[in-house]
C-alpha cells in the first residue's frame, strides 16, 4: 500500500526512531548521490519474521534457506566467512563479536521514493500511523564515551608492519596488502541519532544502520562489492583515496593528483584484474569487463577511485554461490587474494569480524545488493564498547608516513561522531 507525506527528512527520522523498538531492522540509504549502477535503495526492514544465523557453514545454510523461500532478507556477511572458503584461520582478538552471517525476513518493509511510501506488511495503514505520530525527538545528540576512541596500533608500530609488509613484496609473496587498524572505544550511544549524525558528516551512496539484537552496524560506506541485476553481476572496487581541499581549487588539484598518481592507478588496476577473475567464476566466458576504469568520484570527505566490473551470470549459478565466489571483495584484501589474507592475519592485531564484510540485502527473486563495511561505527549495546577499522594498501611505493596519514583521514567522520 502506498502513502503519501510531505517531508522526506522528517518522515525518515520518524521511521527509524518508530524501527528501533524492534530487536531487528535494517535501514539502507543512497542519500540521493548518483552513482553508476545506482547507490542502495531507500528502504528499511522492520521486525523478524525468521532468520539466518548459523554458527557455521554460514554460505551452505543461506543457500539451503532461499531454496525454501522466497522473500526479502536483510543483514550481513562477517570478512572471518573467507574461513569457510580457504584454509584460513584468525587467531587475533575481536572485540565485537558479530554472528559470522546473519539475515532476517522482515515482518515490515517499507521502500521510499520522492514523497511516497510503499509499506509491504499485514498491517500497512496501523504502521504508517504509528510512525507520522512520533513526536520530533528534540533530543540533543550526545554520546556517552567513557574510554575516547583509541588506535590499538601505535604510529611506530603501523610503521614497522609497514617495513614488514614491504619485506613480502620485494619477496614476491604479494603484490599488494590492504593493511587495517582498529580503534576501540567504550560508552553508550543512542544509535539512530549517531548514525544519523555519521549520516550527516559523511553521506554515501551504501549507507546503512542494521540492528541484531544488541549490535549495531552503523555504515557510511561509498563502495559496492556485489550486486545482481538480472542477470548481470556488478562490482565497483575502490582504490585511491584523497581528502577533500579546503577551497574548489584545492578539490581541483587534489582530483588531478589523485587521476595522474602512478601509484593509486597501479592499486586499482591490480585490484580491478583480482575482480576480473572472481567474476569470472561465476560469468559466462568472455563477458567480463570493465566497464569504467579509474573513475574518480567525489564525496562530502573525500575523493575516491573507483572502476566498474561487470559480467553475465551463468544460469545454473545460484546467487549466493556467486557471492562466495567473489568473497571477500578484493580491495579488503590484496592481491593475490589467498596469500594476502594468510598475512592479514599474521601481520594485523585485530580481527576484522564485520569490518570489510558486506551489508546489504536478497530480493524474493534472487536480486541481491551489497555494499563493502568500511567507514563504519560497531556497537555492542549490552557490553558498551564500540569500535571501527581503518586501512589503506601497501605496494612496495608506499609510503608509511602517508599511509597512516590516509588511515586517519578515513577515521576523521567517525572520531568526529564519538567526539
């Protein structure tokens, strides 16, 4: 059933505040940015009907699920499922922990578009109620930290991992190495009013808020790993990352710097060649390209490249098994992709848990769309510890100084949320 209102903002606010009383929802936002292939819907997922949750075999339980059902699902694919694909473990500490793969079927949907809602739910006309008679919430945002955020990786020591890294590519072992650090913290935040101040500081084409009972992902991410469309498979890597300039010239300089840079474009194309064959696996042959290669894009805090892969499903591919083809996305890891991992977790002391996994949601027909989790604040509300990740990729140019550099101009819009 389709409803109308007048304000888009107010309407949005409204329907997440009245969509945190459930234990389970998702909400995921484009932010009206243009975007090849199109940035999330605007849509938001209330309540639990079922759910997929598995303490393994996460991919298989998924899979065996969908053939049994046909509806919408919403949630989450942890980085730590790679250990179901590869002979691959992590050993490190993870100071949020997360299901490794969690989606739900919602009791309520809605979906946005200009000044209209459709809400798909046996109670349609009471939910649309419910929500236009909230009250404005005038509440002040104001997050209760009681441990500031803080690197759990000193600057001296990212930069002897850096030395490390560089020793393994001069060996040959890799061609490249997405290097991350985590910042932890601990506190209470009201976690529709945080997101939508991170929602505020930096709007992004696959932003989302998903809640699991008491955890929380709260994401303003600006890249896409995988989507399906039909019958064609998208993905978008981004690899290139600069800041935004002080004034339009700065922006200017710093746009050309980032298209003219040896080094980001080396990144790129090494990544874009990764995505090339992962989508190869499930593609009919000869029908992977790149559609877009070395795209810069502007966001509110920074610039970002960003090619675009596509290529034609295969028929008899299920749609999560070319997601565990394609999984993890190759600019969270490096190249080549096995290798690179195996070092992730020797040389980083964190585990990533959600941290460059995928968020994002199934269709009842098979559709999918996932963005990368990165640029992202965790919370576990039972616990009150929050934490986010942060990294960038190291080839043999790299420069350490710079990377740390680049590691907290990625940070900047969620130390500023916790502030």
């Amino acid at each position: 059933m389709i409803f109308s209102f007048q304000n888009k903002e107010v309407f949005q606010k409204k329907a997440l505040h009245w969509a945190a009383s459930f234990s389970h929802f998702a909400w995921l936002d484009n932010n009206g940015i243009p975007y090849l292939y199109h940035g999330f819907p605007n849509i938001l997922a209330a309540g639990r009907k079922s759910m997929v949750c598995p303490d393994n075999n996460g991919f298989t339980t998924l899979k065996e699920w969908m053939n049994k059902h046909q509806s919408w699902l919403f949630g989450f694919f942890t980085y730590d499922l790679k250990n179901e694909i590869e002979h691959l473990q992590s050993e490190n500490l993870e100071y949020i922990q997360f299901p490794s793969l969690c989606f739900f079927e919602p009791e309520h949907l809605l979906i946005l578009e200009d000044n209209q809602v459709t809400i798909l739910s046996e109670t349609p006309e009471v939910v649309f109620q419910e929500i236009i008679s909230i009250e404005p919430d005038s509440t002040e945002y104001n997050p209760t930290i009681t441990q500031p955020p803080a690197a759990t990786v000193s600057k001296e020591r990212y930069i002897q991992q850096v030395t490390r890294i560089k020793e393994h590519l001069e060996a040959g072992d890799i061609y490249e190495l997405n290097y991350c650090i985590e910042f932890t913290a601990r506190g209470s935040i009201a976690p529709v009013h945080t997101y939508l101040r991170l929602n505020e500081i930096s709007p992004m084409p696959f932003s989302c808020l998903v809640r699991v009972d008491t955890l929380y992902l709260l994401c303003a991410s600006p890249e896409r790993f995988l989507k399906k469309e039909g019958d064609k498979l998208i993905s978008q890597p981004i690899k290139g990352t600069r800041k935004r300039g002080a004034t339009p010239a700065d922006d200017i300089a710093l746009i050309q710097e980032l298209k003219t840079s040896e080094k980001e474009i080396a990144e790129n194309m090494m990544i874009v060649d990764l995505v090339r064959n992962d989508l190869s696996r499930s593609c009919k042959p000869g029908t992977v390209i790149a559609e877009e290669l070395f795209g810069v894009h502007t966001f509110q805090q920074v610039h970002q490249m960003i090619s675009t892969i596509t290529g034609k499903l295969q028929e008899q591919i299920h749609p999560v098994d070319a997601i565990k083809n394609a999984f993890p996305m190759g600019s969270m890891t490096g190249a080549p992709k096995i290798r690179a991992m195996e070092l992730i977790d020797e040389i980083e002391e964190s585990k990533r848990g959600l941290f460059s996994g995928a968020a994002g949601y199934f269709t009842p027909d098979g559709e999918f769309d996932l963005n990368v989790i990165i640029r992202s604040i965790f919370y576990d509300e039972k616990n009150q510890k929050l934490s986010f990740q942060v990294g960038s990729a190291i080839t043999y140019e790299a420069d350490a100084e710079k990377e740390y550099e680049e590691c907290l101009v990625k940070a900047a819009a969620m130390l500023k949320v916790l502030e």
